[in-house]
C-alpha cells in the first residue's frame, strides 16, 4: 500500500509540476504571439487614462490626443496595414487602479502595445507594471525626474523633462535690467514630482541674480482652500510669483483669491494650468487670464506642419479656435506617432525590438518637435518655452532670441483690465 | 466663511442620516450638481447666482424626493444603513456619468461681477461671495433650525430623529417625514454648490473630494447632529487653515484629521453624537 501511495503522491506532484510548466509556457507563447499579428487582424493598443478623479480634464484631453492619432493613422491605412484599436480603461486619477488596468490590458485583453496614462504620479507604476510583461511604455505626461530616476528600461517620455521647464523663464527675468527686474519672488508648490522639481531648479538662478525670496512653502495636493497661503503670499507682496501648480483649479483660487486681497504681481507664472486653453479661460474669465505665464514646449500656434495638421483636425473635430487646444493633446499625439515610427523601424509590434530601437539614439518627429530618447527614456531634444495669455491669445514669449518668441506682457496687467 | 458652506453641506447630509439611517454618498455629486444647475442658469439664461437660488432650491427639493421615492425608501431591514452606502454610491456613478456628459470634465468656475471682487475694513480684505455666502449659509441654518423647532413638522422630525418606532406609535408618518428631510437636505446643497462653485473650479470629479470631507464633518460632529455638523464644518476649515499660515500648509489637511483622531479616541460618538449600545 505504501508504494502506491509513494507511486500515486509523485504522480500528482509530476502532474502538477507539468501542468505548471505548460501553463507558463503557454502564458510564454500567448505573451509572444502580441508582437506577430495574422494579416487583417487589428491592433490593440492598451491605454489607462484619468477620465475621472483629480486629472479627469487631462486625461479627457489625453483621451482626445490619442483618438486623433488613430483616426489619422487608420485614415492612412493603419499601422503596418493593421487597423489600431484603442482599449482605453479609466483608472479614476489612482496610482493602484492604474497598474490592475495595465496588467488586465496585457494579460487579459492581450494589447499589442502600451501607452502612458496622464501624471508622473500615475507613470512610474504603471511602467513598472508593463515592465513585467516586456512592453514598452511610452507616455506623454511622466517627465518627473523620480519617473527616470527608477532606472527602468522601458519608459520613453516623448515630452519636455519637467525640471527644466521653467529655465526660459529664470533666464528672461535675469536678463531683465535691475531697474525693472522683479526684486522679491514668492514661491509655493504643490507636493507634486510634477511641480517641485521645475520651482527648485530656478531658485538658485533667481538667488543670484539677486531676486530675493520672501515666501517659499509646499502645500499638499489635497489642500481644501487656498485662501490662507494666496493671502499669506499676498501679504508678502512680492513681484513675482511661481506657482507650483497640476491642474486648473489651483491656478484659479490662487488668482482669484489675490484678486479678491487688492493684489496682482508683476509677474505670475504657474506650472500647470494656464496651458490648459479653453478650460482656463472658461475657469478664470479671459480678462484675468491676461499676462498668466505657464511653461512648456507646445502650444496651439507651433510653426511646426506636423503641429498645424493636427490642430486642424482637432478644430475640425471638437471645435474652438488653437489657442483652445490643450498641450496634453499633443503629449497625447506625439506618443503615437513616435511609437508608430518605430513600429515601421522594427517592421511589426516586437516590444523589445520597440525598446531596443527607442534606445539606440534615433531622432523621430512629433507635433511637440523632433524627439530622441537618452538611455533614461528621456526626451533630450526639446527646447523649453514659456507662454503667455495676452488679450485671449496664447502666444511663445520665452526663449528671447527664438524667432517665434514675442514680447512679454510686463508687467502683468492687473485683474480683469 | 468657507466653514460655513462646509456645515451647510454637512447639515443636510447629518438631517438624513439622523432621521432616516442613511449614509447619503451621493451627497456630494448633488452638491456638484446644485452648481452645475447655477452655471447653466448663469451662462444660458444670465440668471444671478443668488436670483438662481429660487429655481435651483427647490428643483434639487425635487431631486432628492425623487431620489428617495425611487431607490432609499425600497431600502428595508437590519442591514438598511451599510446598503444605503451602496445605493447612494450608485446614484452617486449616475449624477457623475450624466454631468461628465452633459458639462464634459473640463473644469468650471461660476462668475458673476461680485466673484472676484472684495472690500476693506482696515487692511482685511473680505470676498463678497465668501460673505455672501457665509450670510446665505447661516440665513439657511436658521431658517432650518426655525424649522425644526418651532413648527409641527419639525416635532416630528425630531421625534423621527430620536426614535422612529415611538414616533410612528404616536401617529407621525414616518415615512413622509423621511421623504421631505431627505429633499431638504438635498435642496440645501443647491446653495452649498452654488457658494462652493463659486470659489471653486469643479466638475463632476470633485464630488470625491466633498463627500470625503463632509463625511468627516458629520463624524466629528456627531452622527445625526446638527449642531455638530455645524461646529465641525467651521472647525475643519479653521483648523487646516491657522496651521497653514502660522506653520505651513504641508500640515493644514492632516491637522484636521489629527484633532478628529484626538476627539473620537476621548469620544468615540463625536462631539454631539449621541452614545450607540450595540445589542448583541
């Protein structure tokens, strides 16, 4: 009896050490068969966006960004002769939603390819997650440098590195003559890797050239009214403010909030918001938006053909004017036409190929300009620009000697003139 | 101020749950849809926000005694209260959808010539919409504690609030009285919304902010308090906003929670709340 207990025991463990073994060699081959398509087959391209929570107006515009990309590439007869079809799932602004979506897109949805939800905040998960599958994650929102400092292979940010967003900017007020440059600066920020990095690296340019700090606080992202810390920066009065800010709302209640304190700096420059077009104006009323500065490498009048056509068809499409049209459109954009180059590149939908040819130095184009990745996944070919509202139009007003660049509105007119 | 549109909110959302056990979830999407109905009366008809007021109060009355006709007052038995946060969450997705649809998600803000603007007194300078709506949150608080006890019908709600058996033993319709608190206390965040709208960007997202803070509120106050509601509500927003500017602002959220951890370990029941004998 004892044998065949010992015989019937090593039966089922070799059975359900076999089973495990074709299990995850199917799990192998069903992971490998998302980089060969059958001929007419679509595709799949998995996406998780915020298109509710904290970043739901970017991740709608996200939204926005990539259908135009695939309308325009299926509209050319798709990529490699292969209709794309996006698989986008909504992971409500969370960092924990995000990395189920990207596994449940991969393992469950099979996607051929994966590309970046909006935030650094919701990027760094989700690229570990994919990482785990072998894809790359290609994204147009995650420019922090805590998302390149995770030393992952498969990131790829197609957009300005935030931390030198706000250069231009430091570098047009050093320029400015004594007389006229601003002589106090306030600074408050959002505990955002979004934000804190683009207020800190100016700092020390702005010490220097002797602009002197008269406040200088974190406030976190959860902040229930901004009153107290815009009038405490009120209070301090200084001549230029550099707000550390994601999204609209903040934006908004800071100015609002000077407003209704009898306060307007000469100078006001916010991280995030003011680049959102239609959706800043609609907040905030086009008279106060006028002299708002916000940096970033794209905006609705770029030169750039590429820029034009899309903008086009985005008016075409959603309707307004260019200067409506938010930058997380183009983010969105140009991620699928720097994956769609280097699909073409490597000749199918291989994401270690894909990877292998992102990393080796080649210079794509893209709506935001040409982008060529560093072995970070860093974008290091954009020029940095700082824009401004004047008179309800969005213009490029940093760098100085760029030829696209006009005059900056300074001092900032005061609220509502 | 700001606390006081806050306590407003909460108010409704303790009224209901003091006298009918629910924990309304959906409390704050509806605030969010009381300024969602203020920006559609501004922008499409160039209603004032205040002169608004007069449609949207009663237009959300009506909400909420839909909202209860159709899927709270189905809700029955022992386990009415932990269902009630299911089915509010689920009216909750539904308003979300729908405003998501109709406004989009891009952010908003009501504006009105007075939004922006401020006076004077000495070097202060105070909104006119937040002293408006401070005036508009302490008229509707009265008016509702006028309510409460100093007509038939708030005999009956509070009787309904201290025990719904004896009061239906002593002839109230119970079932009325829950069916009109729940419309008030939804009516009252058409004023909340249009105040918060007000001084807020917002879209539909911004609910889970709200309900999160209101529920606090309610908590820190006393489940089913009014009072409560209205001292925690005023409280939370002094509280963040002192630690903000005398320390700083990284602080200002987590002092709230710091003194409602403080209260509930030395009261469990909150500040009004009354004691709860679990009967086993």
């Amino acid at each position: 009896m004892n044998t065949k207990r010992k015989l019937f025991q090593t039966l089922s463990v070799t059975s359900v050490a076999t089973a495990s073994l074709l299990g995850a060699a199917f799990t192998t081959i069903s992971g490998a068969s998302s980089s060969t398509l059958a001929k007419g087959a679509p595709v799949k391209i998995g996406i998780s966006l915020s298109l509710s929570g904290d970043f739901s107006a970017d991740g709608q515009a996200f939204k926005q960004g990539y259908q135009l990309w695939a309308n325009s590439v299926n509209a050319h007869g798709g990529l490699l002769g292969h209709k794309v079809v996006l698989d986008i799932v909504s992971d409500a602004s969370d960092p924990t939603q995000v990395v189920t979506n990207y596994q449940k897109l991969i393992s469950t949805d099979h996607v051929n390819l994966t590309f970046g939800p909006f935030s650094s905040l919701l990027s760094l998960p989700s690229a570990k997650a994919v990482s785990r599958y072998g894809y790359a994650l290609v994204e147009g929102a995650g420019g922090a440098p805590s998302v390149f400092q995770a030393g992952l292979n498969n990131i790829f940010d197609v957009s300005l590195p935030v931390a030198n967003d706000l250069v231009p900017f430091s570098k047009w007020v050093t320029s400015l003559p004594m007389s006229s440059r601003p002589k106090t600066v306030a600074y408050v920020t959002s505990n955002d890797p979004f934000t804190e990095p683009q207020v800190t690296t100016i700092e020390p340019t702005l010490t220097k050239a002797g602009i002197k700090s008269v406040y200088n606080k974190v406030f976190p992202a959860e902040v229930t009214d901004f009153t107290p810390i815009a009038d405490a920066v009120a209070a301090a009065k200084p001549d230029a403010v550099v707000l550390g800010s994601v999204d609209v709302p903040t934006v908004s209640a800071f100015m609002q909030a000077f407003e209704q304190s009898g306060f307007s700096p000469k100078v006001f420059i916010a991280t995030g918001g003011p680049d959102q077009g239609s959706t800043f104006i609609q907040a905030v009323g086009a008279k106060n938006a006028d002299g708002m500065m916000v940096p970033n490498a794209w905006y609705g009048g770029s030169a750039n053909p590429l820029s034009k056509t899309m903008v086009a068809a985005y008016v075409k499409k959603y309707g307004g004017t260019p200067a409506g049209v938010s930058s997380d459109v183009a983010e969105a954009f140009s991620v699928g036409e720097v994956v769609a180059q280097a699909v073409k590149a490597t000749g199918g939908f291989d994401n270690a190929k894909i990877i292998a040819y992102l990393h080796g130095k080649h210079t794509m184009q893209s709506v935001q300009g040409p982008v060529t990745f560093n072995k970070l996944g860093m974008n290091i070919t954009p020029t940095a620009f700082t824009f401004q509202w004047q008179g309800a139009k969005f213009v490029q007003v940093n760098p100085v000697n760029d030829p696209n660049s006009v005059k900056v509105l300074y001092p900032k007119p005061a609220w509502g003139k | 101020m700001t606390g006081s549109v806050y306590a407003l909110m909460a108010t409704g959302l303790t009224l209901i749950f003091g006298v009918m056990d629910i924990i309304n979830l959906a409390q704050g999407i509806l605030v969010i849809l009381g300024a969602y109905l203020s920006y559609a009366l501004a922008v499409h008809l160039h209603i004032d926000l205040f002169v608004g007021l007069l449609i949207t109060i009663p237009t959300m009355f009506i909400v909420g005694i839909v909202i209860e006709r159709a899927f709270i007052g189905r809700l029955k038995g022992p386990e009415k209260t932990a269902m009630s946060i299911l089915v509010t969450y689920a009216v909750s997705l539904l308003i979300e959808g729908a405003l998501n649809i109709i406004f989009s998600t891009n952010d908003v803000q009501l504006q009105a010539w007075y939004v922006n603007k401020s006076f004077a007194i000495g070097s202060v300078h105070f909104g006119y919409i937040y002293v408006a709506g401070f005036i508009l949150a302490v008229g509707l608080l009265s008016s509702l504690y006028f309510m409460l006890y100093r007509t038939r019908f708030g005999v009956s709600i509070r009787a309904s609030l201290a025990d719904q058996t004896s009061a239906a033993l002593v002839g109230i319709d119970v079932r009325r009285v829950s069916t009109i608190c729940f419309g008030i206390g939804v009516a009252v965040t058409a004023a909340g919304g249009m105040i918060y709208g007000a001084t807020n960007s917002f879209n539909a997202s911004t609910s889970y902010d709200l309900i999160s803070r209101l529920l606090t509120i309610i908590v820190l106050g006393g489940m089913g308090s009014l009072g409560g509601a209205m001292l925690a509500g005023v409280g939370m927003v002094f509280v963040g906003d002192m630690v903000g500017v005398v320390w700083s602002p990284i602080w200002s959220s987590m002092s709230y929670f710091i003194v409602l951890t403080i209260v509930l370990l030395v009261r469990p029941q909150g500040l009004f709340g009354k004691p709860v004998v679990r009967v086993a």
